[in-house]
C-alpha cells in the first residue's frame, strides 16, 4: 500500500508537471522518475519511459498515455553493478527503442527501468561501476528475494497506472537472474523473458506445468537466451538452455558474437524488442 501511494503521488506531481509545461511553452521529459519502495521501507528510483507516440495530443495530459490504448511494457533489468539509469546512459535504450519504431520494427511501448541494487541509495558505498568490490560484497549485502517482491508491487503499480496489455522483462548478467526469478514469480503477468549473458542456476527454472495448473495460471512465457561467444558466462546460458528442453519448455537460444560487455547487451535488446 505504501509503495502504491508513493508511485501514485510521484506520477500525479509528474502530470501536474507536464500540464506546467504545456502552459509555458517548455519542452516536455517523458522520463517519469519516480519511487518505489519495499518492505524493507528503503526507496528506489524506476525510470519510466512512455514513446512521445503514445502520448495524448491534449496539452493538459502530455505525459499520459491515451487510456484507451493498451500498451505493453517492457521491463529492464540492470547488472550486479548496475542503476536504474544503465540502460539508457550505456545501453541506448530509448533511443534504441525509438529508432526502431520509426523504423517499424518494434511496437511503441513503454519501458520500466527500476534500480535493482543490492544496495539501497542511502547506504550504498560502492561506485556502481566497480564490479570487483560489488562481486566481493555481494554475498553480506544481497537483498534479491526482497527486490523480487518490490519489482512484483511495481508490475501491480504500472498495471494500475497505464492500460497495459501485455508485459515483458529482460536482464543482464546478474540482472537475467533477476528477470528469471520475477519471471516465474509473475508468471500471470509476464509473457516474455530476455536472458542477456545470465547467470542462471537450476531454481532458476519455470515452474512445471502440474504446479502452475492448480494455480490455474497458463504456462505460456516464453524464454529467449542471449549468449555471446567469446562471454565467460556462455556454458552457464547453453546449460540453462537444456535444462529448460528437458522440463518441457522451448526456450529460443541466440548465439551473438561478442563477450560479457554493453557491446553485446545493446544487440540483444535489439534483437528482442523485434520479438516483442
């Protein structure tokens, strides 16, 4: 509840916001940051992203979607040393998704960005780009069980804010292994997951379909594996693969050239907003 009215109020400044704009003439961002928050009661930042091709030529709303178009969302998942803005400042996200809607070779969505750190902003002491000092730490500071429950309560809080049709989630490295685990944790909601160079483990896997049946919940997601050629991580991702064939799953394995880097990462998600 608390973490519904803090997103609900951000998003209501947001609007307010816009309608500001719209009144002076300024020029407009269509990158809500707001807040989310767990039960740990630490706060987050999620960047939402809403494509100006969806927004409603009313000057008063220029940050709402029309309510009466149902848009899906993707869901992006940063790395172990990651924040809710690599995506964009070094995975180009936007403007990839842009690009490739004025192209037509992806569907206008909106893209939800959320800091998954294992490190809440006002106790983080690591550089976010410092790999080997999170990798060292992060056994004692691990939070992933509590984030898989704080990125299940913002799927309820977009779902309640926009019309969403359908919803996605892809991750990166540590970040797949994330998108895995909310994967299977929503698998109501979510239909499509991107593996990027994961690193995935057996509890990693869907639940079988006898479970998800006294669920009554349709075991219809699909699984796409990136992995990269030259990637440390590619064995892990090829026995994630086959180990997803013999529980009956028929994930979608895609092999790129390239290693455990951005270079890689901004391909795959190419390659997966076209299968979106």
């Amino acid at each position: 509840m608390q973490s519904k009215f803090i997103l609900n109020i951000s998003l209501s400044l947001l609007l307010a916001s816009g309608a500001l704009h719209a009144a002076t003439g300024e020029p407009h961002n269509l990158t809500h940051t707001v807040w989310f928050s767990h039960s740990e009661r630490i706060f987050r930042h999620v960047d939402i992203y809403v494509p100006e091709c969806l927004v409603l030529p009313d000057t008063t709303n220029l940050l709402t979607p029309n309510p009466l178009t149902e848009i899906p969302v993707l869901y992006l998942i940063h790395g172990i040393n990651g924040y809710e803005g690599a995506w964009q400042e070094r995975g180009s996200a936007i403007d990839t998704l842009n690009a490739m809607i004025a192209d037509g070779r992806c569907r206008p969505m909106i893209l939800v960005m959320p800091d998954c750190s294992k490190w809440p902003r006002r106790e983080r002491p690591l550089k976010h780009y410092d790999l080997w000092k999170c990798l060292f730490h992060y056994p004692r500071l691990s939070r992933e069980h509590l984030l898989e429950h704080a990125l299940s309560d913002l799927i309820d809080m977009i779902d309640s804010t926009y019309c969403v049709s359908t919803c996605a989630v892809a991750g990166l490295s540590d970040g797949g292994r994330m998108a895995a685990n909310i994967a299977n944790l929503r698998s109501d909601r979510i239909s499509t997951v991107g593996l990027f160079s994961p690193v995935l483990y057996n509890d990693q896997l869907p639940a079988p379909d006898s479970i998800l049946s006294t669920l009554n919940i349709q075991h219809s997601t699909k699984y796409y594996i990136y992995i990269g050629s030259t990637d440390n991580f590619c064995p892990n991702g090829k026995r994630f693969h086959r180990r997803m064939t013999r529980a009956g799953n028929q994930p979608e394995l895609i092999r790129l050239k390239g290693g455990h880097n951005w270079n890689i990462w901004r391909q795959c998600l190419s390659d997966f907003l076209e299968k979106l």
